[in-house]
C-alpha cells in the first residue's frame, strides 16, 4: 500500500476517542451495546482470552476499551477508587436512552432534568466504573441566558 493513501485519522476517527480499561471487556461491550446501542467494530483478544483491544461505535463516535492490566498500567475506575472522567453522550432522546441504561444495569448518578444550559441531562454510572453523562439540547440560549441560569442555580442550592 502507498503510504500516500493512508490516512493520518482513520475514517469513523475524531481527534478525540475515549480509551476505557474494563474489568470484563467482553460484558461491556454487551452492556454498552444493551444501554447505548453500540455497534462492535472489532476485538482482539490476548492468549489468556482477556481483550488487549476493542473498538465500537456509538452514534457517530468511536469508544476504544481493554480488559484491565495492571501489569501495563491499564487500572480500572475500582483500583483508583473512581473516575474522575465522565463520557457526554449527546442523544436525540435523552429519557429513552438514560431509561435503557438504568434497565440494564447503570447506575442512577443523577436523574434527567432540564440543565440550565439547555439540555436536558442526566447521570449514570455503568457496572464497570465508568460515568456517562447523557443530553439531549432542548432550548438554544446566550451565554448571557446560560451564566444567569448557572448563578440562579448555585443560589438555590445554597438556600435550599
């Protein structure tokens, strides 16, 4: 193959994809497909059966994982205590895909709610770790419209 017909980012490749380390790749990809409608693009297993590398597809965005392996540094959310990371997924219908999730087996982190930003946005937690925030864009607003809502927000919950 001419190097000049290969592409520096693959087709289906944004300039940023989400790399997960799962304790069981092989049931979330299953999970992720059950919750977010996933499609599996490919997986490579390691001689012992643990998955060195996956590829899938949600919506229009590709989402890399592996099974854990602390010998390479790979750590899962449960030997760090957490994630830190959430994965924004954007959705044309936020309640049916958080509601699949939840049926499935994610955990509730937040429930769905209109965001003074102009989504409605929820939170769950997925059974190996990871936090995916879910949103669909229901209103266009100003930054102006949006920094109030924000203020109006930490007001109330400092009064409530």
């Amino acid at each position: 193959m001419n190097s000049s017909s290969i592409k520096p980012i693959p087709a289906g490749m944004h300039s940023i994809t989400p790399h997960l380390a799962c304790s069981n790749a092989a049931e979330a990809i299953e999970f992720y497909k059950k919750a977010f409608g996933a499609e599996e693009l490919m997986r490579l297993p390691g001689p012992d059966g643990k998955l060195v590398h996956a590829c899938l597809k949600i919506g229009d965005s590709q989402i890399m994982l592996a099974d854990v392996r602390e010998e390479c540094g790979m750590k899962g959310p449960d030997a760090l205590g957490g994630t830190p990371v959430s994965i924004h997924l954007q959705v044309e219908d936020v309640d049916a895909v958080f509601n699949q999730a939840i049926e499935v087996g994610a955990t509730l982190i937040m429930p769905v709610m209109e965001m003074f930003w102009g989504d409605r946005y929820g939170q769950v937690e997925d059974p190996f770790g990871h936090r995916w925030s879910v949103a669909t864009h229901v209103r266009d607003l100003s930054f102006e419209e949006i920094q109030s809502g924000m203020q109006a927000m930490f007001e109330q919950n400092q009064n409530g």
